[in-house]
C-alpha cells in the first residue's frame, strides 16, 4: 500500500534554515558567554546545586548549538550529496575549527568534575536535583584515570583532524570521485559512479557483477598506496593517544566510551569467532545454489533467486508504513513524518555518499536518513533499518535532556535490526517454498554479514593494532593478508580470495572508527531476543520502546536488564548463534527439499 500522501525524496534543508546565509552560520557558533560565567570557578566543584545550574545551562547549549550546531550539520550533510564540491568542504573546515575552539573552551568542565575527590563524589550522585545528570557524573567520575591535563586534552582535540580526519577524508573523498564503465542488465556499458559500482556488484546477472568486480579492484587498487600511509597515520594516532592515556589494549578506549565492559565485549568475540562455521556452512549452500564452486570475493553478497521482484520506492515505503504502524502506532506515525518533511534523500546520484546511515546531531535539530535506492529487497531491510535508528533518537529526544540524548554504540544497532526482522516477516507472509527460500537466504546473508563479518572486521583491526604496535609501518602487501586471514577466517573455502580482494579494506571506513564493528553483531544478537519475546505479546512493544527511549542515562548493561537479557553472560551470545545455526538448516533443508542442492 503507497502512502496517500506526497513524499519528498530529498532532504529538506529548510528544516534547518529558510534562508542558509553564510555569516549567519557561522556567527551562530561564537558564544563564549557560557565559557566566561563558569570558568575559572570552582563552587559547583563543592556544592551540588551549584553544580546543577551548571550542567543545566550546559545542557541547554547542547540541546541546540554543541560544538557545531546548525551549521555543522548543515555543512556535513550538504557534503554527503556533493563530495566533491570545494565551497562546501572549506565551510565545513572553518566551522570544525571553531567548533574545535569551542570544545577546548568547555574543557574545563570534564576537567573538574572528572577530578572531584572520591569521598565527595556521592554528596553529588545521591543529589536529588542532579537525578537526571547522575549517570553522566558516574562516567566522568570512572573514566578520571585516563584524562589528561587540561593543556594535554586541547592539543589532542586542536591536533585530531590533522592526525587522523584529514587523512580518513582524504581517501573518502577519491573514493567519491571515481568512476568506471560498467555492464547493465542489458549488456551495454554505462558509466557508473562508486555507489552504482558496489550496487552493481550484488547483481543477479553474473556478467554484469564481474565487471562492476573488475571496476572496483581497479579503483581500490589505485589508491591503495594513499590509504597505506593513511591506515599507518591512523594506527600511529591511536598508539599515541592509548599510550598517553593508560589503555593497555588498543580496543579499552572503545569500551570506556560505550560503558561497556571489556569481558563482556570480549565474549561476545570469542563466542561468534568460534562459530565461523556457521557463516562458512552459508557460503557454501550460497555457492550451490548460484551454481558455481567457489563465490569470487565481490560476490559474496549477491542476492539469489530469480524472482526479478523490484521494489520502487513508493511499494518499499508503504510495506515498512504498514509494518511499523502495525508494532506501534507511534513507529508509523514518526516514519510518515520523515516522508512528509523531507528527512530522508532516497536515490544515488554522482557526487553522494555510498551506502545508507541516519544522523542526528543536537537534540533540537531535525534527525535524518540517508539511501541509495535501487529497488532491490535489500533496499527494503535498509530503509527498515535507517529507520529504527531514526525511531530510536526520536524517542530519545521526546524523554531525555540533551546530555543523555545519545546512544551507546553497543545499543545503537538494536533498533535498526529489530525493525528489519518484522519487515522481513511481512514479505514472507503467503509466499511458497521457492520464495521463502529465497527470503531466508537474504535474511542470512544481511545477519552474518552483521555478525561474523564484524566480527572477523574486530578481529582484523585488533590484528593491525597489536601487530603495527611491535613491528610499526605495515607495508600494503602485510595488510592485505592480515584483511585476507580474517576475512577468509568467517567466510571458509567456498569464498575464493580472488586477485585484488587484498584491497577491499581500502573503503571500509569502520577501521577508521576503532573497534565500533563489534555493535552490529551485538545489536542484531540482541534485537533477534527482544523480537522472539514481543511474538504475540504487541504489549513487549512498549517496553522495548522504553528501552528505546533511555539514551545514555543508565548504563547499557542497565538498561538490557530492565528486558530480561544479561549481556555479561556467554550463554547469551551462544543461544543466539544456535539459532543463527538453525536459520542455515532450515535454509540447507529447503534447499535439498526443492532439488536446489
């Protein structure tokens, strides 16, 4: 059913300004008056009301300006529809270094409270006034141990694009511009941009996937000697920084900033990684049911079957229209507003952004997604999932003051796949063997690559980290059989490690987040708990949409309790690969029941 409304299918910047003109924009981030009341004072260090106007006033500014504000995200998303646009790139330079300034000018805040004395510190966590902020004090409070001098901390932040961002856009960026000629279904060459190359590779028509491979080698290849140096500059940054701090492990810093513990991240690891067998036991019916021996590498994400079903936009928004209002009406209603306002910027074009993400920054700015529809099943799932992102922040802002408006990176992705599984249960509704094999195989193929590829990605970044930190540069050839061990590790023999997949690490800008991978596998672990409890039981719904609703103002381990799931146990890890397991049985079962294998 299409929405009896009109879509836009573009990002509506008037949501953000009506008339974007540039010396309002960045005058908009210059104000200091903040910075010159509280600093240098040391009252809310002793009392805790003291220290409750403060953190008001603070979270007011970051309910609408942070660090960047309406011009930064202004900036940042015009740049994600045009990468190669030079006006745009040095607005987004300017506004980084005044929100760098402003960012050290509020150093002093982490700085003092982080160092309030022990013995003090629960005259101000069992403040009733500071109810709403106590999470947030607890984390200053734990993470004290790896904070550096006030000098320390804004030479690291003034240092930080230079280090690393300028390096990590570097490569985005001639990534972005390239383009290639490749096949189309017809069998005719076509030019085609990065987006419609990786899109291509996932195509039903083997030769038009072959060549969209050829293309992609050829371009990872050519700029694989840049993202060496790169990929080295970004290592030896985080090497400083952990050696600076204390971290004794190259992933500790991730975990701290999760709230996570690193025993429970560490589980989660060893658990998936000793159950590779079940992504290698895919692979292999994969490769039996396209009919060939061993996948080459680019194809390792190609849909099968020959349904030759399409899903335009406007079918795609109306079955995730309908499976959202039919869990919440509340899911409904927010994802008709997105197609109303113009927050989402459905189609490729030259010059944008791969893939698909969501994005939101201050608490009172607009939330938005990100697509690159083609009209494929997976296009469905992507929309189902950039939406659970947007469900989730939605309902954070509704409930949390804007300190605690944000997500943990080991509960953002809970959302998103959460809603992905319903959406994948309605197009099974009535469908025959054929197609439901067909269905499974997708549902598989988007869960290990959640998963085990993650997973094996964690492990192929521990690799580069731990190895870089003993020998130092990492010449290209020893990275690309690091990302070839691992990669091979999850995906087994019936993946071949075809000439140039060493470089498909090149555009895997994950690797240059640090340990952030080991989210997916968790959140789809744990989505798939929180679906099997809901069942027929639509009243789990709100407690999920409670869950959904805590941002950072209780610790995840917290807030997974409040649903009856304990993170720190591996036998949640492992009950949750046992299912996965029984999803490729059932898959290898239908498989031999309509003679496929």
């Amino acid at each position: 059913m299409v929405p009896d409304f009109e879509m836009k299918k573009e990002w509506n910047f008037g949501l953000l300004y009506r008339n974007a003109d540039k010396k309002d924009l960045e005058a908009e981030l210059v104000n200091l008056d903040f910075s010159a009341k509280w600093k240098g004072r040391t009252d809310y260090l002793e009392d805790p009301e003291v220290l409750k106007q403060l953190l008001d006033e603070d979270e007011r500014i970051s309910a609408t300006i942070g660090t960047s504000g309406k011009p930064g995200y202004y900036y940042w998303l015009k740049y994600q529809l045009e990468q190669q646009n030079s006006e745009i790139k040095a607005e987004l330079s300017k506004i980084d270094d005044i929100g760098t300034f402003l960012e050290n000018e509020l150093e002093f805040i982490t700085q003092g409270i982080s160092r309030i004395p022990a013995e003090k510190q629960p005259l101000f966590l069992n403040y009733p006034g500071l109810s709403g902020y106590k999470h947030l004090l607890q984390r200053l409070f734990d993470s004290a141990k790896y904070l550096l001098t006030e000098p320390e901390e804004k030479i690291l932040n003034l240092t930080a694009k230079t280090a690393q961002g300028n390096w990590v856009s570097m490569i985005s960026d001639f990534l972005s511009r390239e383009e290639r000629k490749i096949l189309d279904e017809a069998d005719k060459e076509k030019e085609a941009n990065l987006s419609e190359i990786l899109e291509a590779i996932n195509s039903t028509d083997k030769k038009v996937r072959d060549a969209a491979g050829v293309a992609l080698n050829d371009i990872f290849a050519k700029h694989a000697p840049a993202a060496e140096y790169e990929l080295n500059s970004v290592l030896h940054n985080k090497k400083v920084t952990d050696e600076l701090r204390g971290f004794s492990r190259p992933d500790m810093s991730r975990h701290l900033a999760d709230d996570i513990d690193t025993e429970v991240v560490d589980s989660l690891i060893e658990s998936v990684t000793s159950r590779f067998d079940i992504s290698q036991r895919f692979y292999k019916l994969k490769a039996k049911l396209l009919g060939v021996e061993k996948l080459q590498y680019h194809e390792r994400n190609v849909d099968y079957g020959n349904s030759g079903e399409k899903y335009d936009f406007n079918k795609t928004a109306g079955l995730v229209s309908k499976v959202f209002n039919a869990l919440d009406s509340e899911f409904g209603t927010i994802f008709e507003n997105f197609l109303r306002e113009g927050k989402i910027d459905v189609f490729p074009k030259k010059g944008k952004e791969s893939g698909a993400f969501c994005v939101h920054m201050e608490k009172d700015l607009p939330v938005f997604v990100m697509l690159n529809h083609t009209d494929r099943l997976n296009d469905v799932t992507t929309l189902a999932h950039e939406m659970g992102h947007a469900i989730n922040f939605e309902l954070m802002k509704k409930e949390q003051n804007a300190l605690n408006c944000g997500t943990y990176t080991c509960t953002a992705e809970v959302a998103s796949t959460f809603m992905e599984d319903f959406v994948l249960d309605e197009i099974e509704k009535g469908v025959d063997e054929a197609r439901r094999l067909e269905i499974l195989m997708e549902r598989l193929n988007g869960d290990i690559s959640s998963i085990q590829r993650q997973v094996a990605c964690y492990n192929f970044e521990k690799d580069l980290h731990t190895i870089y930190r003993s020998e130092g540069f990492l010449p290209l050839k020893r990275i690309g059989e690091l990302f070839l061990k691992n990669m091979g590790a999850y995906m087994g023999e019936a993946v071949e490690m075809s000439p140039g997949a060493e470089n498909w690490w090149v555009y895997w800008s994950h690797i240059r987040s640090y340990f952030y991978v080991y989210s997916y596998a968790s959140g789809v672990m744990i989505s798939k708990s929180l679906k099997n409890m809901v069942g027929d039981d639509l009243g789990f719904v709100q407690k999920v949409k409670n869950f959904l609703s805590m941002g950072t103002s209780v610790s995840p381990r917290e807030s997974f309790e409040e649903l009856g799931i304990d993170i720190a146990d591996k036998g949640f890890w492992m009950k949750g690969l046992e299912e996965l397991d029984s999803m490729v049985a059932e898959a290898e079962e239908l498989a031999r029941k309509l003679g496929r294998v």
